[in-house]
C-alpha cells in the first residue's frame, strides 16, 4: 500500500523520545546530570505528564502472576506513556487527550461474521460475563520499551463461545472505536481507518489471550483502551487493539492495520521474536519503562512454554 505523506510529516510512534530516558527524566534532573545526558543523546527534554484519571474499582475474582518475580510499572507511566493514534502521532498528546475525551458510554460489542449466534453486548453485560481475574503480564513495544501491567479481565474465548464459532471460522478480526468528533488523527488520509487488528482463531482461544476491562484494580483508563481491549501477552504491543467495538470471525487473514500501512515493518503475527530486528531497531534488548539499563528481550516475552507450539513449523522469520 502507498502511502502518501503530507509535508509537514507528523510525528511517528517511533520517531518519539526513547521511554528510559522519558521515565527517567526527573532523576536526571535531580541529580544534576540530566539535561547533559539528554543533550548528548539528542533528545528534547519532555513536557510533565498528565496524572492518570481515576477509574471505578473493579471486583477481582482470582490474581495470576504471569511476570513472577517482575515489579509493576508505575501506573502513572503506564496510563500516561504509550500510542493512542486516533488521538495524535505524539504518545503524550495521544494520551492525554484520550484520557480526556474518549466516550465509553454507552458502549456496545457486537460479535459477528462466521458464527451460530451473532450477539451485541452492552459492557455492562460483559462487565458480568465471567468472573473478573487480575493478571500480571509482560508488556512489550516494538520500538523497544516494555511494562510489566497487573491487568483485569476474562479469556477472550469466554466472549468467543457466546457467539458459537462456525467450523469455517479461522482468524478473528477487531474492529476499534471510531469517533471522529474527538479523535483529531480520523481526518488523517495518511493511513486506512478504522484501527483493524486480528489473530488466528487457536491465539484468541488461548487462555493467555485476554479481554481486558481494567487494570490496577480499576476500570480503564480511555488512553488504554477503555473500556475493553486485547491483550496478547506474547506479542508486540500494537496488536493490543483499544476500544474494541466490533469482533468478527472470517475465513481469512485479516488485513491489520499497520501491516497494510507498513507491511515491510509490521507483520501480521507480531511474536516478539529477538532474533527478528525490526527494519529501524534491534529487538534484542529492551528497555523497562522506569528503568535506565536494557535487558534481553525473551522470546514470545517470555511465554514460550505457553505459547510455543501454536507456531510449530512456522519459520518465525518470514512470519514475523
């Protein structure tokens, strides 16, 4: 797919401050030393965060650790750091402004395509679905930095069955939230929308895969998807849709939003893979947000016992 690029070319995910030294930055500061680091390195300090909005307390039936021995990220950082493209091309300005002015009332999900039972469920209903777990997953960005967040939510596959998946279902598709009265980056002619992401049936059924409606203990922050979104543990971050509107189960592979932008860069499999450099960095190492030193980069993030074998076979490589 061409893209066409308007001059002035609007910041790109990638192209903003590395997350360390953005998390880090007031320890610099205060120990004097920061703004020299941040000179040599090139990089602009930051504007202050905005604080993260408090959500409604969420009622967690069971906590699972699947980052064991790993301390949770900041919750400022988490809700305040990240890519909301809707929004802006800026992480910071992204956030803000989904923290600020997403509608999440009233909020529908309506589960369709190759399937027994089409539903439509308010989140109220899908609040009261299945009893709500808090898992402590691995998070981890294809530009380089990761989180480790306690989310709150079900299995996707308990959202799946209700709808009673067809045999000639093969791939799950995600379709995000469109509001074009709040979300400036819809008038954006640079790239397709709306925002699609998809897996293959066997990864949304696995008991990894999760719908999650909080974190924290509490509801979603706009800016992390309110009020429900994806969470794929063993994948880049970019296949985590926000603000998941629409769930379709087709035949085919489903053209994903920044494969079809950027097919060169971003895959449809998205497995965080160490061996596998994207185009324009290393993804050996990461950085934790919060943290100034980097760290290897575990393959499928560190849940390859878990995960494995849904790819066996597959030369990782060529499906990155």
């Amino acid at each position: 797919m061409l893209i066409k690029r308007p001059d002035p070319i609007p910041i790109l995910p990638s192209e903003i401050t590395d997350a360390g030294v953005h998390a880090r930055r007031r320890d610099f500061l205060r120990l004097s030393i920061g703004a020299g680091l941040v000179a040599a390195a090139g990089q602009p300090l930051l504007p202050a965060r905005a604080q993260p909005p408090s959500g409604e307390r969420l009622s967690i039936a069971s906590r699972t650790d699947y980052a064991a021995m790993e301390k949770p990220s900041d919750l400022e950082d988490v809700a305040t750091y990240g890519n909301y493209i809707e929004f802006s091309f800026d992480k910071e300005t992204a956030m803000g402004l989904a923290n600020r002015r997403l509608r999440v009332r009233p909020w529908t999900v309506r589960i369709e395509g190759l399937v027994r039972q089409p539903r439509t469920l308010a989140i109220e209903d899908l609040l009261r679905l299945a009893p709500l777990e808090e898992r402590v997953y691995r998070h981890r960005c294809v530009e380089g930095w990761s989180m480790v967040i306690p989310w709150v939510g079900f299995p996707l596959s308990v959202l799946l069955r209700q709808a009673e998946p067809l045999g000639s279902a093969k791939y799950v598709e995600l379709v995000t939230a469109t509001q074009p009265d709040t979300m400036p980056n819809l008038r954006s002619r640079q790239v397709e929308w709306p925002y699609l992401e998809g897996l293959r049936l066997d990864e949304a059924m696995h008991p990894l895969t999760l719908a999650a409606v909080g974190m924290y203990g509490q509801t979603l922050p706009g800016a992390n998807g309110a009020p429900l979104r994806l969470v794929v543990p063993w994948k880049y971050g970019y296949k985590g849709a926000k603000s998941v509107q629409v769930i379709r189960l087709v035949e085919r592979e489903p053209q994903t939003f920044w494969n079809k932008a950027q097919p060169e860069e971003y895959g449809f499999y998205a497995n965080v893979n160490p061996d596998v450099d994207h185009p324009r960095w290393s993804q050996a190492r990461e950085r934790r947000i919060g943290e100034f030193f980097k760290r290897k980069t575990l393959p499928f993030n560190g849940y390859a016992d878990q995960v494995a074998q849904l790819y066996a076979g597959m030369d990782l490589r060529k499906h990155y």
